[in-house]
C-alpha cells in the first residue's frame, strides 16, 4: 500500500536519511525501531507530508504523494500521531478529537466515529470535557490515537506511543494498538520497546544513522543475533 | 427574555440620535462605534493569537485614497471606499502570504506588522505633495454646497453619520459572529496551539490565517474610510502608524478580544478615558494618556488577561468562580 523507493531527506545541509526502501502492505503492522537519532521521527514527518524530500519517491497505493502539501496527506488517508503526541492542550478531549475529524468526508461521519473511539478508548468517553493538557500522559496517548482515528485513516503512523510512560502503562499502549490492528487498520509504528513492538507488528525495519540496517519479519528479527546483541541486551 | 435581549439593545441604539441627545454625546458615540468595528476587526485576528501591531497600516491604506479620488477626480466615496478596502485587504496579502507560507508566528509576526503601520505613515508624509504630508488634508467640500449630500457622503448632521457607523458596527459583529460560528474557528484555535498539528488533521494553515487577516484588514479599511468621511480631516498620525497601532490593541486586550462586545467596550473606555483626560489636563499634559494606556496595559495582561468585557461575560456565565471554566467560558 505505501511504498518508499530510495527516499532522501534531510533539514537543510544536514542529511537525516539515506536513500530509505520500505513497503507497507494493507492490513499489516510494520515497526521502524532503531537508536535515538537513527532518523526514524524525520521518516514518519516525510511520509505525512511535513517534510519535503530530497530524491525518490512515495507512493499510496500506487498514487504518488510528492509535492502535496502537509494538510492534504490525511484526505489521501494518512493519519499520523506525532513524536510527544502534539494535542492542542487547550481544548478538551472531544475538541480534539472533533479536530481529527476536520477534514469534510470525516466531518460527515463525526458522531459515529466519536462512539466508536469512545467504545474503544471508555477512558477517553469519562473525560472528554476535560482539557487535553491536563490529561495524564497515557490519556494524552489514548487521546492521540483517537484523534488520528478520527479520520479512518488508511495507514496509521505512530511515533513511539509508548515514550514517557510507565512500565505497565506501556503494557497498556500496546494493548491499544493491538486493538487498533485488530479493526483492520494498516500500523506503521515507531517504537524503542524493540521487543515488544517485534511481538506486535508483522515486519519491522531497523534505522541505522538514516539508512535501513536490517529488515525482515518479526520472527526472524526477534531471532537475528546482530540484534539480539546490539539492542535487546540478549 | 434574553434572546430578545441584543434586539432591544439594537432598537435601542437605532433611536439614540433621534433623542434629544447632546451633539458632543452623538460625537462620542459615533467615534465608539466607528473604534468598536476596527477593534472588533483587530481581534478577529488577536485572538487566535496573530497579534498585530500594525493595524494602522490598513486605515491608512484605506482612508487616504478615497479622499484623494475624491478630491482630484470626483469619485464619490461610494466607490472610493470599495477602493480603499480593497487595497487594506491586498496590503493584508502582501505582508500576510509571505509571513505565513514562511511561518514567521508570534512575536516575529508581530514585529513585521509593527514595521507595517509606519511604512504606511512614512510614505503618507513622503507623499506631501499630494497628501498634506503631517499637516493633514480634507476632502474637498461638496460643490454646490449642501447640508445633506449623499454623493459626496458628506453631512451637516451627525445622525447620519451615526446611522451608518450603526450599521457598519452591526455588521462588524455579524462578521466575529460568522467567524464564531464556523469551522475556521476550529481550525484557527487548532493553528493558535500547535501548526503542525493542525496542519496534521488536514487544515491548510497558511488560507486560514489569510483569510481571518483579510477580514480584519477590510474591517480597519472601512472603519478608517469612516472616521475620515466623519471628521472631513485626514491625518497620518491618527490614520496610520504606531501611535493609533497601539491605541487598537490597547483597547481590544482592555475590553476582551475574546468576546463579541469585549473590543467596543474597550473602545468605549478608551475614547472616554481619552476625552476625559483632555478635559481635566487640557493640553498641559501631553502625553500623559499614553503613559496611563500604558500602564494600564501592563495591569490588565496581568491581572485580567481576558479584558474587562471577558472577566464580566465569564462571572455571569460561572459565578461559582471555577477558574478553569472560566477560561473556557470567556473565549465562546
Ligand atoms: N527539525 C530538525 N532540524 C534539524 N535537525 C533535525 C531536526 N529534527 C531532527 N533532526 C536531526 O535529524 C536526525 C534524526 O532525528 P530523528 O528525530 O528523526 O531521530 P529519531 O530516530 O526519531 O530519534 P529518537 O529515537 O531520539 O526520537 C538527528 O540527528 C536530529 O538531530
Ligand atoms: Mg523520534
């Protein structure tokens, strides 16, 4: 569904990512993992649109993204729950997710999509008059995903919903997600929980210093030694 | 009962003038309104947090061509006027597009306005030939001379003056009141909080602060075209630069940018605050109003950040004094 083809991109002279490939299919799950700094935030921001690329291409199912401005990527079906999760702090939390249905052909749909997140998220229903600054980080995690679900999008991108949170809330953020697959949406998700997020997805990637270091499924990486070593301390 | 409230208070203003009202009263109230419609303008923009401190620029962009067509080739202000708001809403594109496309926000933004007003002011004056340069210029009386002159827009009695700033002020607030009730608002108060996540949920940032500035620059276009039509007398430094700048955000931040009346109630307490000062001091103490805004500025940020009209709206609205409803409260 979403294909990158040797994508560059960088912020101004500095070059963040080298010359990426990576495949998403409908209705998989796909991790990026790797180090801080390896650029695995700057190639979510390229894939929705906030950041232009240098050379390659990026396609959605089979339509090419290049050159649409920021706001257009979710109408293609593009939804991303960004890096800190990004709520406008001042706005309750049915603001919020009232602004993730912005876009007109999800403004149509705004009430059941709203019970739907809500029967999803039953935390989110509780405080929904509340403002989303004041939510404790997992809320505002919940609360970023169902913004981004507002849309229905066709391909979620989540930038590590599990940073900042407690061992066992992190537990809980990734149950989310597994809900969320469950529905039938297609995950590309960042994460430094490797192991965890390797029991979760169907693929995943590894970022190195912006180039692709290892790709493979979930399996095989949870049984790659390079990894096992380098980054899961096993 | 409180839905025919706002009617009775129309009807109400519509008769003023036709009360034995004294003429320096009339005046007064011709000038609140005429400041309510620029300031109500001004926070249409200042409330979704583009504060600009150029407003100047747009009135006289606005007010001192009409005046001029007037005078060198009879166009009566009619048409002068859809002129001169036009012009204010392309100098909006031009200082606009460009600071949003490159997302110059916040003090940066305000700092280019700033620049705006007195480019505006310096260009009047450098255009003395034609403008009067700091002297000033009036339009030319209608010939022949006439007491009621819908042509030329000119009038020997204020209550025609007061009927249109009526109307212009009304539809000033039918315009906040569009705006409130639209989806731009939505999408200006995400784009007030976090851009790139507005522009994540799908809103095209760099038209909708466009477009909320162009509404305000055409609503200072008008209320300037107004105020020089009412006075008969053009002047660079109360129709342009950063004195009567100031003067705007002054009384839309005392009065309450983020409720419908807040800016004319500031502009109400300003023109008052403003003549009465002249009436004890004279001109012995020039100055001094600016001093006091001043001051009074830096009180009101502190202590009641939502102006003087917002802290009221909110009180009524909660008295129980829940503070963070409150806030919630006072922006509706
Ligand atoms: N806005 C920016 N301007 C300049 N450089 C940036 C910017 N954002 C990121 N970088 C740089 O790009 C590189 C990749 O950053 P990125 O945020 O993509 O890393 P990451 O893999 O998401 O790291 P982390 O796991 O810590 O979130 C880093 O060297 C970073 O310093
Ligand atoms: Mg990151």
């Amino acid at each position: 569904m979403l294909t990158l083809r040797d994508v560059s991109a960088g912020y101004g002279s500095f070059q963040a990512l080298f010359e990426i490939s990576l495949e998403v299919s409908a209705g998989e799950a796909v991790a990026v993992i790797g180090p801080n700094g390896a650029g695995k935030t700057t190639l979510l921001r390229v894939i929705s649109g906030q950041l232009p690329i240098l050379s390659g291409s990026i396609t959605l199912q089979g339509r090419s993204l290049l050159g649409l401005p920021a706001h257009r990527f979710i109408e293609e079906g593009i939804a991303h729950c960004p890096e800190n999760r990004r709520l406008f702090p001042r706005m309750t939390v049915e603001d919020n997710l009232r602004m993730g249905a912005f876009i007109p052909t999800a403004r149509r749909h705004f009430a059941e999509r709203l019970d739907w997140v809500y029967a999803l998220f039953p935390r989110l229903r509780e405080r929904r008059g509340q403002l989303a600054g004041t939510l404790s980080g997992g809320e505002q995690q919940m609360c970023a995903l169902g913004r981004a679900l507002m849309s229905h999008p066709k391909l979620l991108l989540l930038d590590e919903p599990s940073a900042g949170l407690a061992p066992v809330l992190v537990m809980q953020v990734f149950d989310l997600v597994r809900r969320i697959r469950a529905e039938g949406f297609t995950v590309l998700i960042v994460e430094q929980n490797i192991q965890q997020a390797l029991e979760l997805v169907d693929r995943a990637y590894l970022l190195e210093v912006g180039k692709v270091k290892l790709s493979g499924t979930a399996g095989e990486l949870k049984n790659n030694q390079f990894l096992r070593q380098a980054y899961m301390g096993l | 009962m409180k839905r025919w409230l706002p009617y009775g208070c129309i009807a109400l203003l519509a008769v003023v003038p036709f009360a034995p009202v004294p003429l320096y009263y009339l005046h007064l109230a011709i000038l609140i309104l005429i400041m309510g419609l620029i300031c109500t303008g001004w926070s249409l923009m200042g409330k979704f947090g583009l504060v600009s401190l150029g407003h100047g620029g747009f009135m006289g962009i606005a007010v001192y061509p009409m005046a001029l067509l007037w005078n060198h080739y009879g166009l009566t202000p009619w048409l002068g006027a859809p002129i001169g708001v036009g012009l204010a809403v392309l100098l909006g594109v031009l200082i606009g597009y460009p600071a949003f496309r490159f997302r110059v926000v916040g003090h940066y933004f305000a700092l280019i306005t700033l620049a705006l007003g007195e480019v505006v002011r310096l260009s009047i004056i450098a255009a003395r030939e034609l403008t009067g340069g700091s002297l000033g210029m009036t339009p030319l009386r209608v010939q022949p001379i006439t007491d009621v002159s819908w042509y030329a827009v000119q009038f020997t009695d204020k209550r025609y003056f007061y009927v249109i700033a009526l109307v212009a002020w009304l539809g000033g607030l039918w315009a906040w009141r569009l705006v409130n009730r639209s989806m731009a608002r939505s999408a200006l108060e995400a784009i007030s909080e976090d851009e790139v996540a507005a522009a994540s949920v799908g809103i095209h940032v760099t038209s909708q602060k466009l477009r909320i500035t162009l509404l305000s620059a055409a609503m200072t276009g008008l209320g300037a075209i107004m105020l020089g039509q009412y006075n008969q007398y053009l002047n660079p430094n109360s129709l342009s630069g950063i004195s009567i700048s100031l003067e705007i955000v002054f009384a839309s931040i005392v009065g309450g940018m983020y409720t419908m009346l807040g800016p004319t109630i500031g502009a109400l307490i300003t023109i008052v605050f403003r003549e009465s000062l002249r009436a004890y001091f004279g001109a012995t103490l020039t100055g001094m109003a600016e001093t006091i805004y001043g001051l009074l500025l830096i009180l009101f940020i502190i202590f009641m950040p939502r102006g003087l009209w917002g802290f009221v709206v909110a009180r009524f609205a909660h008295p129980t004094g829940d503070t963070s409803r409150l806030e919630v409260a006072a922006t509706r």
